[in-house]
C-alpha cells in the first residue's frame, strides 16, 4: 500500500540491493528532482492513433540514499545515492564503511542530487530508494550521459572539415587541416584551435526530452528519440530546466 510522504512526493518498498530485506521508495521532488538508470537500447511503441515512435528505454534499477548533506554540516543541501550494487569482495574497507550505514556492501556509481536552499528533507533519509514517481507519461525531462569514446580522430571526422583536394599530387595530404597559424605575428597557434584530438567520452546532456511511458512495475522508462552514450551507459533523469512545454 502506498504511503504519501509530506514535502517530497510518495514512498513505497521497492527492491533491496543488499539481502532479501524491502526498501522503502521515496520520490525526489526538490529542485529538478532526479533519478539514475541504465540505457537498455531502443525500440518503438505505438500511440493511439498508430504511429509510430522511437523510443529510448532506461531500466532503472534502484539506487540508494548512502548520504543526506545539509546546509550546517556540508554548507549546502544535497544527497547522495549509491547506484549498481558491488559484491563485498570488491570493496575496499573506506568504501564498506561508507556503504554499511545504509546495509549494503558498496556500489560502482556514487553521485549527488543538489536540492535548492531551504528545501524540506522529509522523507529523504540514508537507506530509502529514490523512485519514479516525480515524473509521468507526457512531461519533459533532460537527459545526462556520457558519450562514446572515439578515440583520438583528424579533424574531419572530429570537426565535419571538408579536407584538401585529392587529386593533383595530394598525396595523402587530403584530409590533413592545411594552415594552423598565420605568419611571424602572431607567430604560434592560437588556442582553442580546431585540430586532431580526443573525440568522445564527454559529459552530455539532451535537453526536453518526452516521456512516452513509465512502467512502475519493471522499472523502465521510455522516452522519445535517442540518449547519449554506449548500452549500459548510466543515464542521470531530471525534470527539464528549459521546458517548451
């Protein structure tokens, strides 16, 4: 039966991620509320009226409160969540002490939800899940991941720089960059320059993005068009900052 948590949303038990014990779910809805899962793949699901729509699925496992931070211990109010379960033969001694506060072993992800200033804690405790209830079919959310790695690439897979010609005695210059700089002045090149680098396996964030469906009962969210990053990538939800409505 589902209990209504005054001042953040509403709590339910939802699966542990330490023993067989249940933990109770509460939904964070301070701020740009927030929950995290796992990028599944894509698929397409059709609406009333039979079109079809490409569709994002996130399966969002559980992902614990290991740390509540207030604005008189830390300076500034937040919490902490522990997200995909270790095994306690990978987690070092710090770690475990972290993590056995709220009975679990450790966790591979660690990462912090800011709340606004003076944003009611009530129902936010270490030990409870966070779950989907702070969005619903319809709305918008912005959606952070990070990207693929490419490894290090020229500039025209890089920057889409059209090259130099290909015929004529080119030889194998065709898809260098040509000048960088110009002469004796300034005479070195200026930075921020576009050339040959690491490319990927950056922070990115896809902003109004739809929410076709939400499915409570295994955890999968649905949203319209694709998301950043590889499958099994984490996927950080957060209620659209710049919404269109």
């Amino acid at each position: 039966m589902e209990q209504k948590v005054e001042g953040q949303g509403q709590a339910a038990s939802a699966p542990s991620t330490s023993g067989s014990a249940q933990r109770e779910a509460v939904a964070l809805t301070a701020g740009k509320g927030g929950i995290l899962g796992i990028k599944a793949g894509m698929t397409q699901v059709f609406n009333e009226q039979g079109d079809s729509i490409a569709v994002t699925v996130i399966d969002v496992k559980p992902a614990v409160i290991t740390q509540v931070k207030t604005k008189e211990k830390e300076g500034y109010q937040a919490i902490q969540v522990g997200f995909l379960a270790k095994k306690a033969k990978s987690v070092t001694k710090p770690e475990a002490g972290h993590a056995k506060k709220v009975n679990a072993t450790g966790f591979y992800h660690y990462q912090e939800f800011r709340l606004p200033e003076g944003s009611k804690l009530d129902g936010l405790t270490a030990g409870k899940v966070l779950s989907l209830d702070f969005i619903k079919p319809g709305d918008l959310v912005d959606l952070t991941a990070v990207t693929k790695g490419k490894g290090y690439q020229g500039g025209m897979k890089r920057y889409h720089m059209s090259g130099n010609y290909k015929t004529h005695g080119a030889s194998l210059s065709h898809r260098s960059l040509g000048s960088i700089g110009n002469r004796a002045d300034p005479g070195k090149c200026f930075k921020n320059k576009k050339m040959a680098g690491q490319m990927g396996n950056v922070q990115s964030t896809v902003q109004n993005v739809r929410v076709i469906r939400v499915d409570q009962e295994n955890g999968l969210l649905l949203v319209h068009g694709s998301v950043p990053g590889p499958r099994t990538g984490i996927v950080t939800v957060s209620r659209a900052v710049k919404s269109i409505g």
